[in-house]
C-alpha cells in the first residue's frame, strides 16, 4: 500500500488548543515504543478558493469527506499541513474551518500547521498573533508512540523579514528540540511545514513554491545530523516527492482545489519499526482500512 519509508522521522506540529474544547486533545506522550500505527496527513484545505472567497461551498463538502474518512479510519491523530482558509483573517472561512474540524472523532487528536494564506505571505507581529487567538502555536512539537513529532512555521522561514526575531527564535527553539529529542532516542522524527524544502531538486533556485536556498541548506544540515527521516509539507495543491537520499521530502496534495494532475484528497502515513511509508488518496479513492 505505501510507496516510501525511511528509518527515522521528525515532526513539527500545531496546536488545536484555541479551536475549540473538542479537539485540544493530547497525544501519547510515551518515550517507549509501543509498535506501528499511522496518521492521516491533511493540507490546503483553503476553504474559499473555489469561489474566490465569494463562499466555500465546494471546500465544506471536500472537507467534509476528508472528516468521514478519518472518522472511519480512526488514525492515531490527524495533521493539516496549512491554509486552512483562502483569506488572511476572514471570519467566516476561519469559523467554517473550526465547524468542520470539530467533527473529528474526539478520540482522534488534531495539529495544525500555519500556512501562507493563514497568515500572510510575508507575515507581521498581527498576523502571527491573530494565528496564533484563533488557532493556536505555529511552531511546536509533540510526542507519540515512541516518536517525536515538530510543526513549524515555514512561512516566517520562507519571507520572514517583518517577523526577523521570531524568524530567528523560530530556528533556535527548532535546534534545541531537535537536541533534546535525540537524547531521548526516538524510534522516529517527523517534520510538518507548510512550504517543501524543494519541489524537484535540491539546488533548485528561490520560488514562491519552496523553501529558499539559503535556509533550505540549513534545514537540511540540521535534519540530516539530527536523524530526521521524513519532511512533510502542502502548499504546492498537487503531490511532489523528489528524490533524495537523506530522508522522505513529500508535499502532499490539497483537500481543497487542485493546481495538478492529483484529485483533492488525503495522506496516510504508516510509522513501522524500522521505516515511515505514505500513500495519498483521492477523496473518492479512500481505502476501507489502513493497512
């Protein structure tokens, strides 16, 4: 069923706190490996983009189905990569978005991810503050299973100007968990951003659609001598995994609108003893179980 694996994994994930009561739930924080499980990958939902934030009509009903299958799957927690809303700040897209994420079975813990449309393509102190009353941390970790988890805020890496001390406070906080972690021994270390590192190749040149090459090369170095195995990320509404020998680089696919040849759907990924693998489904091609 699942087509990459790696042998260690690093996550950065968001914080649900602020969404509502129902779905700031803790997630096992065991050191101990307890054996496989898997969690379900969610990304740019972006309810209003359809329509051109005339309404979001066609992004509930996609987000409704994504909410069914992982009620029915029932994963370990659920992810969603950023751009939970089209619009910077819009009442109703983020109202609709909390409305549709607390029909998540409340057993099922959920992190979010900040996103560029969920906080500005070149952020302000307002901006993150307003992310951060309406959904919660952009930047944090977590442990399951065994595992360690990070979330973070790619898109204060990606044009953090405005931001340049949080930017900075971002990546010291990242390197000093990153440490931590790695004194516990983690069967796997997982990261979540909303940009990729890079779409195709490593040495690609600075784009909206990716991480620049500067900071690309420092999280790189930094994940690669921590252990991390897996990086995933959103953004780009269609599904890239380039090759690279170091750890899983996967931008997975929208919930919401596809710019690609990829239907809207959802990630699952499988964390085994010795390897991470995923796999993405359209909406309509949903498997019965994980398997």
């Amino acid at each position: 069923m699942f087509t990459r694996s790696a042998s260690v994994v690093v996550v950065l994930s968001a914080a649900v706190a602020l969404i509502c009561a129902a779905v700031a739930r803790a997630a096992d924080a065991s050191p101990s490996w307890k054996g496989p499980f898997f969690f379900v990958l969610l990304t740019d939902p972006q309810l209003g983009m359809f329509a051109a934030d005339k309404d979001f009509v066609r992004e509930s009903a996609l987000m409704e189905k994504a909410v069914d299958h992982v009620n029915r799957l029932k994963p370990a927690f659920v992810v969603f990569c950023g751009d939970h809303t089209n619009k910077v700040a819009d009442p109703a897209q983020i109202g609709e978005f909390k409305r549709l994420v607390a029909k998540i079975d409340k057993s099922i813990p959920v992190y979010l991810v900040a996103g560029n449309h969920d906080v500005g393509n070149a952020p302000t102190a307002k901006d993150l503050d307003l992310y951060r009353r309406e959904f919660g941390r952009d930047w944090y970790s977590f442990d399951y299973g065994g595992c360690h988890f990070v979330v973070l805020n790619s898109v204060i890496i990606h044009k953090g100007e405005k931001v340049a001390d949080q930017a900075a406070a971002q990546m010291a906080w990242l390197a000093e968990d990153l440490r931590q972690a790695a004194s516990r021994k983690p069967k796997h270390v997982i990261v979540f951003q909303h940009h990729t590192l890079f779409v195709s190749r490593i040495d690609e040149p600075a784009s909206y659609h990716s991480i620049p090459p500067d900071a690309r090369k420092t999280l790189i170095d930094l994940y690669a001598a921590s252990g991390v195995s897996a990086v995933f990320a959103g953004h780009l509404h269609y599904c890239a995994a380039p090759r690279f020998d170091r750890f899983i680089v996967f931008a997975a696919g929208p919930v919401g609108k596809p710019l690609g040849k990829d239907p809207s759907g959802l990630t699952i990924v499988a964390v085994r003893e010795n390897k991470v693998e995923y796999r993405y489904f359209g909406l309509e091609n949903v498997p019965a179980r994980a398997e």
